[in-house]
C-alpha cells in the first residue's frame, strides 16, 4: 500500500444543506400541508375565486381597471366599492392568497416554505377583510362574499393545530437561513455557482466558509438551552450538531495537491453538484428540442453514454489529447473499428456481441424497449394463461392439505 494516497469523500454543500433542512422543516411543513387539506382553504379559495368570475362575467375586465383603481386610492378609510367591482375586489383578496408561491425564490423547499408563506397571506387576508367588514357598507353582494372569504380563512388563526406548527417552523427556518449564510449558499442559478476565474480566490473562500461554518457550530453549541421549556429549540440544535458532526469532514478537502509526476501544483474541486446537475438539463433541453418529446426515456436508453463526452469536442485541450484537431476527427473515428471492419456481421449485431461477452448490456430502466416487444406478444400471453390454468388447482389442493395438517 506503499505510495498510494487515499483520495477524499466530499459531500455537496447544496446538498448537505438541503438534506439538513428536510430533516430540520419537513415535519412541521408536512403538519401544515395536513391542515390545509383538512380545512380545505385552498381548494375553498380557489373555488370562491371561481364563483365570483362567474358573477362578474364579461365585466371581468373592466371591473380589473376598477380595483386597479381602487387600490391605487389614498384613503385609509377605503370600503369595499359598490357594484360588481366590490365583487372583484374580494376575488383579488382570495386570488393574492393562492398566490402565495411569489413569495418564494423558486428554489424549492427547504430553500423556500411555501405552506409558510401561505399561512402568513392567510393571516393576512383574514386582518385585511375584518377590517373591511366593520366599515359601513352598501354592497350587501359583495359584503356576503367578503364573509365567505373569512369563515375560509378564519381556521389559520383560530385553530390551535395551525399556530403551533408556523411557530416551530419559523423558528427552524431562521435556524436554517443561518446555517446558509454560513455556508455561503448563493440562489441556485449555474451563473451563480460558476467556479472563479482565480484559483486563489476560490482556495480562500473554501477557506473563508470553512471557517464561517466551524464559527456558527461553536456558536450553536453556546446558546443550545439545557434545560427548560425550549424544548423544540434544544431538538433543533441537536438535529443540526448532529449532522456538520457526521457529514463534517467530507464537507471540506476540495483543494487536492498534486503529486509531483503531475507538475505538482492544486486542484480545485467544486463545492456543488449545480454545474453537473446543470448540464445534465442542458443535455435534457437539447434533446427535446431536437425530438419534441416530453417523455424522453426512450430516447435517453438508446443513448449512448460516450454521447456526453462530445461536449469535450468544444476544448482545445480535449481535441489536442483525442485527435490533434478537429480536422483529424473523421480520421479518429474510422481507426476506432478499422480492426472489425472486416467481419460480415453487422456493426449493430457486433455491438450487441460485445455487451453480451462482457456481461450484458447495460440496462437503465426496469422495462427496457426490447423487454416490452417480448413481454406484450400473444405468447407470452398465452403461457401465463396455460400456467394458471394448470397451477391453480395443485395450489388450492395445496393448500387445502396443509391446512388440514395444522
């Protein structure tokens, strides 16, 4: 074992960070999707949303420029509006509430608590239209309607089982947002998590967030309550120790030194699987484009994985190694199989051969194409059918036999 160094096992930031934010928010945003269904406060806004439409008909569109302008007033003492505008008013109140995604990064969770976000507009409506509710009013059509919204929203404020779960969660998200910060977690676009130009500045940052995050497990140990009714404040602490505890080494060794046969000098490894996972959409983008499909298994089965590695062809320093240029390219494919060339089979037929004498072919799904022509033939059919047929009654028998001797 004399010479070999052992190489390191890193571990995604993104990944870790969202594998720690699952563990620390799912239970308490899963407790909120529960209460929202129970409820049904969206379906129930969605369907008001839709019944005051209806009302409204083909003045939906002018009753829009009214509520523009509506809300544009600079009164403070502002009543639900005669006609149907005061309609449209409350199905832009119910309609902001299931709105409640814009106000996420659309980053997904644990990034993003949309059931959060939700139950804040929720409290927020419920304020807006009580306040509406008690100025005086005409519209009695529309003032029903603003009823109806908040007996819809009136459960988020006033039912326990909602209050303690937001609770827990917002104090679990601020927990995590600082974990983020710590690990320098940019918005997930590919730009944002291109590596710098700078070996050295990268080096430093590694270094910098290293350090931020060892910083904030120190700080998390310090304010961890002993004891006392903080409770849930001590499981969150723990439930973050324990994981930079267990994924904390593999979180860090992205500067690799070079041996000396290799020109000594660093390598730089990337802190995320984003490009990676970003290319991998590229790839997925390219091929519908190319095909029109939506579904692309069938295409990414026949696929060969060497196909990926044509995007190397894009670098001088790829072309270089593989053929010099991109001039001798055609001249580097036909020397591939130059040896073959001369054997009748087919090149398909050979192909075939080749996977078949080491091992198989590589299988990516649990039905492949070929899989599904042999399975779905009448003879197929037919044997299963002449199996049951002549099985069935040994087994019954069977059965019938081994119960008796219980």
């Amino acid at each position: 074992m004399e010479g070999l160094t052992r190489q390191p096992v890193l571990s995604c930031h993104l990944h870790s960070f969202k594998d720690i934010g699952k563990d620390l928010l799912d239970p308490a945003h899963g407790e909120l999707r529960e209460l929202f269904r129970r409820f049904a406060v969206p379906s129930r806004l969605s369907a008001l949303a839709r019944d005051l439409g209806r009302s409204l008909g083909r003045d939906v569109e002018q009753c829009r420029r009214h509520v523009a302008d509506w809300l544009a007033g600079e009164d403070d003492a502002l009543r639900l509006p005669d006609g149907k505008t005061g309609l449209a008013v409350v199905r832009a109140m119910s309609q902001w509430v299931l709105d409640y995604p814009q106000d996420g990064t659309d980053a997904g969770f644990p990034f993003d608590r949309p059931l959060l976000d939700l139950y804040r507009r929720c409290l927020r409506a419920l304020r807006a239209s009580e306040s509406l509710l008690r100025k005086p009013h005409d519209n009695t059509g529309a003032h029903a309607a603003l009823e109806r919204l908040h007996r819809i929203l009136e459960p988020a404020r006033s039912e326990l089982p909602f209050q303690r779960p937001a609770r827990t969660l917002e104090r679990r998200a601020r927990l995590h947002d600082e974990l983020r910060a710590a690990l320098r977690l940019r918005p997930t676009s590919p730009a944002a998590f291109a590596a710098p130009a700078d070996a050295k500045t990268q080096r430093l940052e590694l270094r910098d967030v290293e350090q931020a995050v060892a910083a904030f497990t120190r700080a998390l140990a310090k304010r961890r309550p002993e004891r006392g009714s903080a409770q849930d404040e001590r499981q969150a602490i723990d439930l973050v120790l324990a994981h930079l505890e267990r994924h904390g080494p593999s979180l860090w060794g992205h500067v690799i030194d070079l041996p000396p046969k290799l020109g000594r000098g660093i390598r730089l490894v990337e802190r995320t699987n984003v490009i990676l996972e970003a290319f991998w959409h590229e790839i997925k983008h390219g091929e519908r484009r190319r095909s029109g499909r939506k579904n692309l298994a069938d295409d990414f089965e026949l696929l060969p994985p060497e196909a990926v590695l044509a995007r190397n062809l894009t670098r001088a320093d790829y072309v270089a190694v593989v053929c010099g240029s991109l001039d001798d390219l055609p001249r580097a494919f036909a020397d591939l199989d130059a040896a073959e060339r001369s054997r009748s089979l087919p090149a398909s037929l050979r192909a075939a051969a080749s996977r078949a004498a080491q091992g198989g072919e590589i299988l990516s799904c649990s039905l492949p194409k070929l899989d599904r022509k042999l399975v779905r033939t009448d003879a197929m059919k037919d044997r299963i059918a002449a199996e049951v047929r002549s099985r069935a009654p040994r087994w019954d028998a069977h059965r019938r036999g081994a119960q008796g001797t219980r």
